[in-house]
C-alpha cells in the first residue's frame, strides 16, 4: 500500500507488534476498520456473529456485493479492498467474541452494552491490554470513551460508564420500531475516535471522553 499521504504524520511500525481488536462489525465497526486501514494498519481482529443485511447499507459501510455474506468476512474484504498487504495479518473470528484473549488495543463496537461492560470487568487485570476505546451512538448524538488500562482510575472509570443495561437505553425508533441511525453521526464520531487513538500511539495525549452532536454541531471533551 503507498502510504505517501500518511506516513510522515503515522507509520504503522510505531504500533509495534500491538494488535487491533475490533469487537462488533456493524455501524462501529465496519467505520472504524475502513478508516485504520486507510493508515495502513493490518494487525487487525475482527469478531462479529452477524451477518450483512441490505437495512446495513444505510449506515455501514457495506455494499451491496457484501449482503448475507458474514460481517468479519464483508469487513475484511472491505480492509483487503483498500490494502491487498493487509490479507495475511487480518484474523476473523465469526463466532464473536467469547472469552478470547485479548492484548494490544481493544475497540468495543458492540449494540449490547453488558456484553461490552463484561469484556471489560473481565480483562479489568489484563497486563496485555494497553487501551480500551468504545463508541455509543445515537441518531445525532454520540460519545466515545477510552482509557488507558495500565491506569486503574483510568479502567475504573470506563467500566462505571456502563453502569446501566440494555433495557435503559433510550434509542430513537421509526414507527416500525427499527433503531434509527444515520452514517454522518457514525463517521464523526469514529474519526473523532481514530484521532484519539493515535494521538494515544504518538503520546500525544488522549481524551477520556469526547461526546458530540453532529448535526448541532457540538462537542464536549474531557
């Protein structure tokens, strides 16, 4: 892949041997692998149980070649399409995520806020992890957290911000009861969530907690 854009401003040898594990390929997902790919980042672990529907078209970024085909498989030949390199790094795993280890950097892009939370209450020691990152999207709102997981504050905060349960999440809902989600309030906050990431790499800082509404727009960081 020529890197002559991104290079100077990220290689992707600074990540070292760290993998990338992207839990839930969906909305989340599918974003934030397009966008790593992009900077040339191939240590990559898919995990996704799901499969391409066409309603995913609207807000993912699947086409229409990728319908039934299984999430990690349309993800990673979405990778592959931008990266042919990236083949023999990617790892799929169809069957989700069910107590694999985990090391390196870990994106939750799950719907199910207690699977995410027990992901990571269970790798709440893990020595391996160096960050956790997770998004939660709403239709024009949507917040993104990270922690650092050497730090216990930083840990401990994170897991508290998913102190609730599934059936408390207030989504917005067409009168056909589908969950409304629409891909610019995706995109922005994913690209928001990528720049942190890096700027985690590059020990430039990170933020906690960044939360946005992208059709005010607003932002709030912390």
């Amino acid at each position: 892949m020529d890197l002559a854009k991104t290079f100077e401003f990220l290689d992707p040898a600074e990540l070292g041997n760290d993998r990338i594990h992207i839990i839930g390929c969906g909305a989340v997902g599918s974003t934030l692998a397009e966008n790593l790919a992009r900077f040339g980042i191939t240590k990559i672990t898919l995990y996704d149980f799901d499969r391409v529907e066409s309603k995913n078209l609207a807000n993912q970024m699947f086409l229409h070649k990728h319908i039934h085909m299984l999430k990690v498989e349309a993800v990673a030949d979405i990778i592959t399409g931008i990266n042919p390199e990236a083949a023999e790094h990617l790892r799929l795993e169809p069957e989700g995520w069910n107590g694999q280890r985990l090391a390196g950097y870990v994106f939750l892009a799950l719907d199910n806020i207690e699977l995410r939370r027990q992901i990571a209450e269970e790798n709440r020691l893990n020595p391996m992890i160096k960050a956790m990152f997770d998004f939660r999207i709403g239709l024009t709102d949507a917040q993104h957290y990270a922690a650092r997981w050497d730090d216990s504050k930083d840990r401990d905060r994170f897991i508290a911000s998913m102190a609730f349960t599934n059936a408390q999440v207030d989504s917005v809902r067409s009168a056909c009861r589908e969950v409304l989600s629409v891909a610019p309030t995706i995109r922005m906050i994913i690209s928001l969530g990528v720049s942190n990431f890096i700027n985690l790499v590059k020990a430039r800082g990170m933020k906690k907690m960044i939360l946005i509404d992208a059709f005010a727009p607003t932002m709030e960081t912390r």
